[in-house]
C-alpha cells in the first residue's frame, strides 16, 4: 500500500493532519521538482524557495520573460491588471504563446468580495471580457451568467443528481453515474424551458448495448456503479417532474471521470421573463457560481496551463503562508 500527498500543501480543513502523522512513522521517498510543471521552468525554482528557505532568510523568486513573470500594482488595480494579463494570455503578447480560455486560472486566496484580489471580485470582471459582445443568458441571485461560462458547483455535494447525454435536441438520456459534488467545475451549455425536455430513465441493459459510452468500463466498475446507484436510489431527483412553462433547466457540460467523457448535469429553476431578461430562482442554482478566479482551496488537486496569482498589501501572512503559496504555484504546468 503506498499513501501519496504533499505535507507542503494545504493540510485539512477539518482536524487532525493524518498525512502528515504518517510521514512521521512511514519511510518515505520524496519527489524534489513539480512533475506538474514544464522541465526547466521557474515553476519549480521559485517552489523549492518558498519550501526550502529558512524562516528570516529572504531572497527573491526568479523571474523571466516566459514562464514566471511579475506585474507589481496598487491593490485597487489587481482587478484591471489581472484582466489585461488574461487578455495577453490569450492573444500572444505577455509571454509569446497564444492560450485558450480554458487554459488560464486566476487563484486567490481570498474569496470575499471586501478584497479586490479575491475570486469573487476578479470573476465578474474576467467574464465581462469573455463575454462582452455575447447575449445574457440568464441572471440568478444578482450575477449575470452567459452561454460558454466557466462555472463551480459549490456548498452542497448534490450525490442525487442525474447525469445525461443529450441524445437529440433537448432529449436527454441518464447514464449510471450520479451526483455532482462541491468543486467540480463544468461550463454552461445553455437554459432550456422544463416542458420542452424528453428525459430518458437510465435502464441496467444500456450499459450492456451502447459500447461507445460503457465499453472502457470493466466487470468491477459496472458493479461498483451499479451498486452505488442502488444505494441512492431514494435520493435520486426525478427531473421529469419538472414539467412547467415557469421552470427551466441551466445545462451544464462536467467531465465524468468513471465514463471517461463529459456529461450534462441539469440545473433547476423558477423562472420568469422582465425586459428581455430572464431571471432565474431556486436553491439548485445557488450552488453555480463562476470559475474563471478560484480560491486555492478550491484549485488543490488540479492543474491548469497558465495561472494568475494576485497578492493584495493586506494579505495575512499567517494565512497566506508557504503552504498556500506552495500550493497555488504548482497548480501552474506552464507559466
């Protein structure tokens, strides 16, 4: 049995650091660089100081013109300055690589909106740039969401909810997996009206008949979805009784890791049209909230291409430690 981590991260929200205790009892080999990141970028460098430096000794990170770089402003410029780098990781022009949208990440530490360097703050603004000559798609509890937006589900592991492929147009077929939990971050496909869906119940015999969705799946996994879907049987939302002309379904594309393939997760809502907008209502979407800017907590365990990393004058350093720097450094596999 082999126990993999990494005590230098961020330990556990909860008591106890277990991990940690069993490092202390366990041999260990420890790996030296990031895997995660590029060989030869200053990634790696600038980790093993914040790491390894004694506590009093200071010295500064190394920085370049491609994969580690610096833009020193006032705190009430963070929001602005984070922007233009995203744009200029997108068209080339602050380290000589084009990116995709999906392949940039702002990490904060903070999620309150007191700060503007925090994800909250910083969310609105990346997605006016994303989305400036797109059309609303809906707006819910005050923030506006539109089609192509990155979002989180966030609060409560929903372990009841249905995942589907769209089979045809607003037809949706379940699949045997189930649920979506706190941090699986998706991207909105679009808001359909709840009576103009067909929902399909999932049935054991598909898994046997349609290859292209289940064919990677071995005898154990079967049984283990299968099995676990029994368990939730009680608690599994039937989405066909949502048929109302005031309710509409937010689409919401995640990836599935037991299928191997991207899947939809519905969101329910009360809706209701003002303006030419449409407000949407319910306790399902107060678990959406948008993820181009994630607090660190919500990044640990994942990776992206490009990150951002704003740091405010007022951060704690008591908060804001080495374990949390560690942490959002590495979550960078390029720059």
């Amino acid at each position: 049995m082999y126990f993999l981590g990494d005590c230098k991260q961020l330990p556990p929200i909860g008591k106890g650091n277990p991990f940690h205790i069993l490092m202390q009892l366990l041999p260990c080999i420890e790996l030296g660089v990031s895997k995660r990141a590029a060989e030869g970028s200053n990634v790696n460098y600038n980790t093993t100081l914040v790491n390894c430096l004694s506590d009093g000794v200071e010295e500064e990170l190394l920085y370049d013109d491609s994969s580690f770089l610096c833009e020193e402003v006032s705190n009430a410029d963070i929001p602005i300055t984070s922007m233009k780098v995203w744009k200029g990781l997108m068209d080339g022009t602050y380290n000589g690589k084009r990116y995709g949208e999906d392949d940039i990440q702002i990490i904060s530490g903070y999620a309150t909106p007191e700060k503007s360097f925090s994800s909250s703050s910083l969310n609105p603004i990346i997605q006016r740039y994303l989305r400036q000559h797109d059309k609303l798609l809906f707006t819910h509890a005050n923030k506006n969401f539109y089609k192509k937006d990155r979002v989180i589900h966030t609060r409560l592991n929903s372990y009841g909810t249905q995942r589907y492929l769209e089979v045809e147009n607003n037809v949706f077929k379940a699949v045997v997996t189930l649920g979506i939990m706190n941090g699986e971050v998706g991207k909105i496909l679009g808001v359909i009206r709840t009576d103009l869906v067909q929902i399909m119940d999932f049935d054991p015999k598909d898994i046997e008949e349609e290859t292209e969705v289940y064919g990677s799946l071995d005898k154990a996994d079967i049984e283990r979805l299968l099995e676990d879907r029994e368990k939730k049987a009680e608690k599994i939302r039937n989405d066909s009784n949502f048929k109302n002309s005031n309710y509409y379904f937010v689409k919401v594309r995640v990836y599935d890791s037991d299928l191997g393939r991207d899947v939809i997760v519905l969101y329910p809502a009360r809706g209701s049209q003002q303006d030419d907008i449409l407000y949407l209502g319910g306790e399902d979407l107060d678990n959406l909230d948008l993820a181009y800017a994630l607090t660190t907590h919500k990044m640990q365990g994942s990776q992206s291409m490009a990150i951002i990393l704003p740091f405010g004058t007022d951060c704690s350093p008591t908060f804001i430690n080495r374990n949390m720097i560690n942490t959002m450094i590495t979550r960078s596999q390029e720059v």
